[in-house]
C-alpha cells in the first residue's frame, strides 16, 4: 500500500472541500430560487374602480342599488356622513374619504364580511 505525502493529502483534502464547498453553494442558490418562486407576488385586487370611484358610481347610481350594498338610503347616509363629521370628527385620510369610510363601515355591517372580502 502506498503512503500519500503530507503535502499532496492535505492538497486533497482542499481540493475536496473546495468542491463540496460549490456543489453546497449551488444547491442553496437552487433552493432559494425554488423558495423565491413561491412568492411571486401577483396583484389580487385588480378592480378598474378604486374605492372612492366605487363610491361615487353608488352615489350616482339607481337609489336601489346603493340600499343593496348599504342598508341605507342616499339622503339618510348624507345626513349621517354630516353628523358624523361634525360631531365625531369623523374627517378624511390621507388616501380614504370619509365618504369612502362610512361606506366601508356600512358595507361590513351589511354582508357581515372577512376582512379579506371586504379589500376586494
């Protein structure tokens, strides 16, 4: 049997792990790129009408479909908008009307919705 010189073993010895050192590296570049695939984020909520044109068509729409939607008439849900206004504070945001609040509010109240149905 043939006795390896130090020098040429650990000389193996790097060239080994210098090899399992890139088979590891590009079997975690691999993973991460299966992991990453599964989070491709695509967009869910791709409604043409945002929420405050939502709003709007309700307002200028057939009186029926607004009471659908909110469980209140037009001139009921004016006056209450005012009144919460007024002496609630109730004001806009920087992205969502009051309007657009009340609605919201009175929309969950009436179909009783997750919240992940009520972004849509």
């Amino acid at each position: 049997m043939r006795t390896m010189d130090p020098d040429d073993f650990w000389r193996r010895v790097i060239q080994v792990s210098a090899i399992t050192g890139i088979v590891i590296l590009l079997a975690v570049k691999e993973y991460i790129l299966f992991y990453g695939a599964c989070f491709d984020k695509v967009p869910q909520h791709i409604s043409i009408l945002s929420g405050q044109d939502w709003i709007n068509e309700l307002i200028a729409g057939h009186d029926g479909r607004f009471y659908n939607e909110l469980s209140i008439h037009k001139h009921v849900f004016q006056a209450l908008l005012s009144v919460l206004q007024i002496n609630a504070d109730l004001c806009n945001t920087r992205h969502v009307s009051a309007k657009e609040q009340l609605a919201i509010f009175l929309h969950y109240v009436r179909r009783g919705l997750s919240n992940r149905a009520l972004q849509e």
